[in-house]
C-alpha cells in the first residue's frame, strides 16, 4: 500500500517560499462575503510529525499539498504543553494562566499532590466558564452556523460545546481520549472507573461495524458541510488521533512496518498509521470543500494542541531536533505544525518564521471574518491577529514575547515552570529549586546549551519581563507540599 504523494518533499523547505502578495488574488472574493472557517484541530501531534516538517516515516501527500496552498508556520506554539490548557485558550484567545485553566479536565480543581512531588499546584477552574464569550459565540451571533466535531475535553457536561456558542456538537465530552478508535468507540475504563463513549455516535448502526474513529467523525463533518454550504459555517473539527491509544489501521500499519529502516527518527509503524489517517481525512475535507464550490471562500487551519508524546516510558512520537515532548516547557512540548490555507486572501507557497500561538487564532478569526468582539469580554484578549502577516501587508507582529506557565508536574517530563520566548531568547524558570535556563533559539533549537550563566543580564531582564507578566494576569502559583515524603517513594 504505497502512499502516493501529490507534491515533492522537498519543496516544503526550499526558498521559494516567500512572503505573501496579494497581486494575483486579493480579488477572487467579495469583501462582503463571509468566509467559512474550518479549524482542524490534532491531538498530541509533534512539530516533526509531518512529511512537510521533516519526518523520515510518516507520509502526509494531502496536508503536504495544504501547505502548498497556503502558508507554513515554522515557529507556531501552543498555548500550553497539554490538552485542555490550549483549547480554552483558543476558544477564548485569552492565556491559560489569565483562565486560571492550566492543568487537564480530569486533573482540575483542588490539588493531589503525591508524596513524591515537593510541590503542591494551585486550585484551578475545571470548566470553561460560561461567561467566557467563545470565538463560536462571536461568530453565530455574527450569523454562522457553528459546529464542534470530536474532542472537547473543556469541562462536564454543563459547559459542553453546546453551552459555549456551538449549534451542534458531535464527539465532544469531558473526556480527553475515547476509549478505542474502533466501533463501537465506547467502553469501560477501569483505571478511571468511568464509561466512556463519544456523543452523536454513542449508538452506532451496523453500517458503523468495523469503523475507524477518525473516519467517522469526517463522515459527521461532511455532512454538515454540505449541508451548510449555502450559509457561512464555522467548524472546529478537533480530531482525537494521534492521542493514545496508539491504534493504527491495520493496512497502513503493515505498510509503514516495512518502510522502517535503521537510523529513522521515526519509528512507530501503530502511530504512523494514525498520523496517515489523519492525513487521509483532511483530504476528504478539501474534496468535499472544492466539490461544493466553497474552497476559495473557505479558510482551512491545521492544528495541534501540543507536541508529540515523545516518553522514554511510552514508545509513540520523537520529537527531535526538539527538545523534550508532551507536557514540557522545552520546545518538544509546545512547538507544533500550523498551517492556513485561504485562496482568496493568502498566496501558496508561503513560509512564515515568526512566532505565533494559540491565543492569536481569537483575534485573527474575528478580522478574517470582520466580526466585532464583545467588548465587555474581550477586553484582556492575550492574541494578536495574524492577518496582517497572512495577507502579507506586515512582516512582523507588535508584541515583545510569548509566555507559559505551568505550575504542575508531568511525569517523566517536567516540575512545575513558566516559560517565555522574546525574539530567539528563551527562558525557562522551574520552581522546585527556582533555577532558570536561557537558551537561544535561533543557535540552539534543541536546547542543549544554558547560557544563564554567561549571559547574566540577559536572563536577568527576561526574568523581569516574565515575573511582570505573571503578575498582570494573576497567575496561580504552586506550594510547599506538606505530604511530600521522598523516603517512601520507590
């Protein structure tokens, strides 16, 4: 089963990318027309994970041909290492920090710390608050029809999508992770004692006997697009995959099973086996879209919520050059693959270096769409538009860094820390010992060589920058755990 390709590898990292003009299509819609916006968004995917990023095993011929047609981001973030962190900052565009949401779902509320931990993390909120004015609610009460198709994981069922601007949710729950890929997609999880199941396909007909999870919830967005074709839609399609459980299509999984040879940085046949479906949906999507008539007026984002699972306990992803993976500050856990396609507005073959992040998609999507803010909610919106840089009348971005902040542990990757980028500086500041690291990223993306100790007033005005972020949003911060006890941990 040979995965065919549509364009040449390497022409994703040659230099005719360049930046955008809009001389040949700034014309191809009307001012007044509004676009649709489908925002696909990936689970746990690396920054490497796709062929147009570098990976030496996986094969993504449709979001290789997605990056033709539009612009690559080289240097995009995600608002936090994990899960349910950055989907609020990208229903919201504001930081995780200011939502006091900096931890998963499951994990929310009052700390538990274990014995082994020497501190304790803050309370959190475990909800997206219904106050909050969604980038949904923007956009249906600018006359969308809105739609949440697959992961959720921003509360219970109070404050599922449905509560935050969504007209209909399918797969959306508390869950971060269904409980297979496969029909009937639904059981029981003993380690969290709790049955798991994904709405809209809770009741699955014969005809779903056999199928693959990620295909079923394209199937669900397909038809609400060609259902909505004649009406502006906006789609958040947050697919599960490539999350564990690391459950690839058999014939995909044989196929990269053959392909692996020594010295490949990618080695999990399973896991290229999701990344392929993954890739082979997102083609379905831009089929569906050109066979409406809808693509040129239609913006299409590529998304992941955090970089790959990259553990020396769980075989799955490999993030390197990178540093690190999932749940880490390093650039491993928070650098990730963006790509935007948008006929009308941002010309093919564009590569873009400048660092972005989550919270910048709130703000973008409302200029894309001309759409007005609440101006009650959206008054501490931490995003800065893209569009500007998209459409090519800007080469730059008017702000001075990108933050994190994560006051909890992660196993095998991380203690608590904050984190900030300022141009190619990087600073990372862990509070178990309050040591910090600086790192440049522009010499350094594997961040290998701490230079707080050569650099001293670099880190040191970094530093400041960071501690008076932090203080402007309120950021939570962890505390001595009373019940850590190293002595009883084996």
């Amino acid at each position: 089963m040979k995965l065919k390709l549509s364009i040449p590898i390497g022409l994703c990292f040659t230099s005719v990318f360049a930046s955008p003009s809009l001389d040949n299509n700034s014309d191809k819609s009307s001012p007044n027309e509004k676009p649709n916006i489908i925002f696909i968004m990936v689970d746990d995917m690396g920054w490497n994970d796709l062929e147009c990023y570098g990976s030496d095993l996986h094969e993504t011929p449709n979001i290789n041909r997605l990056a033709e047609e539009g612009m690559r981001f080289t240097n995009a973030y995600s608002a936090a290492a994990i899960s349910t962190p950055t989907r609020a900052a990208l229903m919201t565009g504001k930081h995780p920090a200011r939502l006091n949401m900096t931890i998963w779902h499951e994990y929310s509320g009052e700390p538990r710390p274990a014995i082994h931990e020497r501190l304790a993390g803050p309370f959190t909120e475990s909800n997206l608050p219904l106050d909050e004015y969604t980038i949904a609610e923007a956009l249906r009460d600018k006359g969308y029809y809105t739609a949440h198709v697959g992961k959720w994981h921003l509360g219970n069922a109070v404050h599922y999508p449905e509560a935050h601007g969504f007209n209909i949710n399918i797969g959306g729950t508390m869950w971060g992770m269904p409980f297979t890929y496969w029909y009937p997609f639904s059981g029981w999880r003993a380690i969290d004692n709790e049955f798991r199941y994904v709405p809209g396909l809770e009741n699955p007909s014969r005809e779903d006997e056999g199928s693959y999870l990620t295909d079923r919830l394209t199937d669900e967005a397909i038809k609400i697009i060609e259902a909505r074709k004649d009406e502006p839609l906006f789609m958040h399609l947050s697919y599960y995959s490539p999350h564990v459980p690391v459950e690839g299509k058999p014939g995909f999984t044989k196929y990269f099973e053959e392909k692996i040879r020594d010295g490949m940085i990618h080695r999990n046949a399973e896991y290229a086996a999701m990344i392929a479906s993954i890739d082979e949906n997102v083609g379905r999507i831009m089929d569906v879209l050109q066979k409406e008539g809808i693509e040129d007026n239609t913006i299409v984002f590529f998304y992941s919520d955090n970089g790959g699972l990259d553990s020396p306990r769980v075989n799955v992803s490999n993030n390197y050059p990178l540093r690190s993976g999932k749940g880490s500050l390093y650039e491993g856990g928070i650098r990730v693959p963006l790509i935007v396609k948008w006929p009308a507005r941002i010309s093919p073959h564009s590569l873009n270096s400048l660092p972005v992040t989550t919270m910048d998609f709130y703000p973008t999507i409302l200029e894309m769409t001309n759409t007005a803010g609440d101006e009650v909610h959206n008054k501490n919106i931490d995003g800065v538009s893209l569009l500007p840089v998209l459409t090519g009348h800007a080469k730059s971005l008017e702000r001075d860094a990108i933050f994190w902040h994560y006051p909890h542990y992660y196993p095998n990757a991380t203690t608590p820390v904050s984190a900030m980028r300022s141009g190619d500086w990087k600073i990372l500041h862990y509070f178990e010992d309050d040591s910090i690291e600086l790192y440049n990223l522009a010499d350094d993306q594997g961040e290998t060589d701490d230079l707080s100790g050569q650099l001293p007033e670099v880190r040191n005005r970094l530093y400041n920058m960071l501690q008076t972020w932090r203080r402007e949003i309120n950021a939570q911060f962890p505390s001595f755990n009373p019940g850590y006890k190293p002595e009883l941990w084996h």
